[in-house]
C-alpha cells in the first residue's frame, strides 16, 4: 500500500549480501575460481537437461550416417557406426560425474574416518596404536603399485561394470583421505579444546566425531574437487582400454578410444572432441579444488580477503 515503508533487511539479508559482494571481488582478483565454477557449473547442467538438449538419441546407430564431418544436421559430426557425437557428449557426463562423484565422496567417507582414528591414536602405545601402524603399512602397500594398473586389476577380478569403477576409485583414492586427515588429527588432538572435552567426560569416539573431525576436514574437502576431475580421467581410462562403461554407453573414455584409429585416416573428430571435453572438465575441477583450499584455510584466506581491502581502499595522495 501506498505510505507503507520497507522493512530493513535482517542479519541474514546483510550476511548473503555481504558473501556475495565478497565472492565479486573473489572472482575479479582470481578469474581462474570463476573459470573453474563455470566450467563445473555448465558440466552439470548438461547432465541434468542432457534428455532436452541433445538432438539425437545417444545410443541409436544410423550405418547411413557414419563418419559424417560436422555440420549443420550434427554439430560434432558421426563416428564409425554413425552416432551422433554432440549427443554422446552431452550425455557422457550422467556417467563420468556420477562413477567419478561416488567413487570420491565414498573414499572420502572410508579415509577420512579411518584418517581421524589411526591420527588420535597414533601415539597412545597399546592395541590402537599396532592397529594403526598396521593401517598405514596398508596404506603404504597400496599407494605402491601405479594407480592405473592397480585399478585394472580390481576391475578384472571385479568384473566389469559401472558399480565396480566405483569401488575401484574409492579404494585407490582412499589412501589420500587417509593421510590428509592422519596429519591434520596429529596437529589438532593436543589443542586445550580437544583436552577440555575429555575433561568434560567424552569418550574417545566421541571427541573424535564432535571435535576432531570437523576441525580437521578442510584439507579432505579441498581434495574432493581435484579427486573428482581425477576420477573422471581414471574412468575415462579404464573405458579406453576397455575395462571401464561397456559400450555403446556414452563415456568419454569410450568415445575416444573408438574414435582414436580414424585420426590417421583424417577423421579427427569423434575422438578430438569427446577428449577436449574430458580436459576441459578436469580443468574446471582442478580450479575450483584449488579455491576451496583457500576458503578452507583461514589463513590463506585472511591473505585473500587483506590483498582485496588493498586494492579497493583508496590510496593516499
């Protein structure tokens, strides 16, 4: 109604707002986070509206079609038994994000709780303290043999499907979390508020889960976005040697590697574009991983937060 005044915005108006002027600066002085957020932001908007974007069925073969350059009709040309490339490639990141997404926050969950319990007893001396050791031989076992081939054998005697790339990149990735978090326990656990609450009668289990590991995650949560544009790679991978997604099953990996032996024959394009988005994806991941560390870290973000004050306070005359 006429007359009527607008209420004054509440604390947590001001609050959004002011996060939001701060991520403008953020993004102004570091493009590359805004890069990052962008290239993730429109990854995954293809895989949700991928069934409303793509033009042509992904798994549908048309022998009349095949090798077709791009053009007008398809954007990003046919491959060998005449798919259309663009569909596959919109679709391909349903698959690629979602084995790469599991696979990572499913290592995250097993190393980090493993993490935080061999770093709280790591030097308590007894039973807890022999079971962690023995955790981080194992660990160190692991870590020994090269990734890749590591994760071929346990697809092959796994067997090969969607569920087992999964359980092969959490079990890779795992180690990681692991140490991450063993570090970040050993620093934190002799701090007064991890003493003030044994004092106050917590359990171990319970000062782990209430103090430690909230206290601890940053480093872990950095590491998830570059996990996950690796896991990407890894089961891009594993589908190019074939023992990752079955064909025709729209993959990145797949597509490459069924598109790879026309190259020599001047047929670029069922394996160029398919790998410019797989690099163009782990891109993205990799920069937004690298802003979270800052955000994560008070004191790398305290260095931000000052470096941006400096650049809009007014210098003296």
């Amino acid at each position: 109604m006429f007359g009527e005044t607008t209420a004054p915005a509440g604390p947590a108006a001001n609050r959004i707002r002011s996060h939001l002027r701060l991520a403008g600066r953020i993004a102004l002085a570091r493009p590359r986070y805004a890069l990052g957020y962008a290239i993730v932001s429109v990854v995954v908007l293809l895989a949700i509206f991928a069934p409303w974007i793509a033009p042509f069925n992904p798994v549908e073969a048309d022998p009349s079609h095949f090798l077709l350059p791009p053009s007008f009709n398809h954007w990003l040309g046919t491959d060998a038994v005449g798919m259309d490339i663009f569909s596959r490639l919109i679709y391909a990141p349903r698959i690629d994000l979602t084995i790469a997404i599991l696979g990572t926050l499913l290592s995250a969950v097993i190393g980090t709780g493993l993490g935080a319990w061999v770093g709280y007893y790591n030097a308590s001396g007894g039973a807890p303290a022999r079971l962690s050791y023995l955790t981080m031989r194992a660990a160190d076992v692991i870590q020994a043999f090269p990734v890749f081939v590591f994760a071929i054998a346990l697809v092959a005697s796994l067997g090969q499907s969607i569920q087992t790339v999964v359980l092969a990149i959490a079990f890779v990735n795992a180690p990681i979390y692991l140490r991450l978090m063993r570090t970040q326990v050993m620093s934190i656990r002799g701090l007064r508020f991890v003493e003030a609450s044994r004092v106050a009668g917590l359990s171990d289990w319970q000062t782990i889960r209430r103090h430690i590991i909230p206290n601890a995650m940053g480093p872990a949560f950095a590491q998830l976005s570059i996990n996950v544009g690796w896991s990407i790679l890894l089961t891009a991978g594993l589908s190019f040697v074939g023992a990752g997604v079955r064909a025709p099953t729209p993959e990145w990996g797949s597509m490459i590697a069924s598109g790879f032996q026309n190259v020599m024959t001047g047929e670029w394009w069922p394996s160029v574009f398919p790998g410019l988005a797989l690099m163009i994806t782990v891109l993205g991941f990799s920069l937004v991983g690298g802003s979270i560390e800052v955000f994560t870290d008070p004191v790398k973000m305290r260095g931000l937060v000052m470096e941006l004050e400096s650049r809009i306070r007014p210098q003296p005359q």
